[in-house]
C-alpha cells in the first residue's frame, strides 16, 4: 500500500500466528501506528489550552487480535501514554479526537 504522496509505503503481510509468512507490515501494526499517531497530535491542543508544553509527551500502541467468541477475531488496543505534567488522563481523552472516534469500537 502507498499514500497518495508517497510518503507511506509499506508491504502487507498476514501475521504468521494466523497462517501468514510475517514477511511485512500487518494491518495491526498499521492501525497502532495511526492510532497512537492521532492521539498525540490531539494532546497538543488540549495541552496548549492549559499552557502545558506537550514537546516531551509520547504515546505507544499496542494492537493486537483476540477470538470473539464466534469463530472470529475481534481488534483490541491499549494506549501507553506519557502526559504533559499537569495533563490528567481523563482531560487527555476528553479532548483527543481518537478517543471519541473509537470509543466503544476498540
């Protein structure tokens, strides 16, 4: 898959835990990278709105695949975030865009 600018030009590949050969990027670790990318860039904001400097917060995505119980999979994800100090959890999801888009769905 390439972007309509070419900047982002990954090879996909299935996960070999799911018969694949591994041999690329799987489209898990394409969504923690968008994911994790979405909500940093919405911490700044919401930091900027507090006079916090965001310049030092990072965000880390761990996507992964489990069974759903009828004979799928379903996506599951964890945010490990590091917030500005002076920045809680609860007004760092309160103002991130991923947070509202995939609330309920991840």
């Amino acid at each position: 898959m390439t972007s309509s600018d070419g900047e982002l030009d990954v090879q996909f590949a299935m996960q070999k835990e799911l018969g694949g050969n591994g041999d690329g990027t799987n489209t898990e670790q394409l969504f923690a990278a968008g994911y994790a990318a979405r909500f940093a860039t919405s911490l700044k904001p919401v930091a900027g709105q507090k006079n916090l400097d965001a310049s030092e917060a990072s965000v880390t995505a761990e996507v992964g695949l489990s069974p759903n119980g009828k004979g799928g999979y379903r996506l599951e994800a964890i945010l490990r975030v590091r917030l500005p100090a002076g920045l809680s959890s609860a007004e760092a999801h309160a103002g991130s865009q991923a947070s509202r888009s995939f609330s309920g769905w991840v």
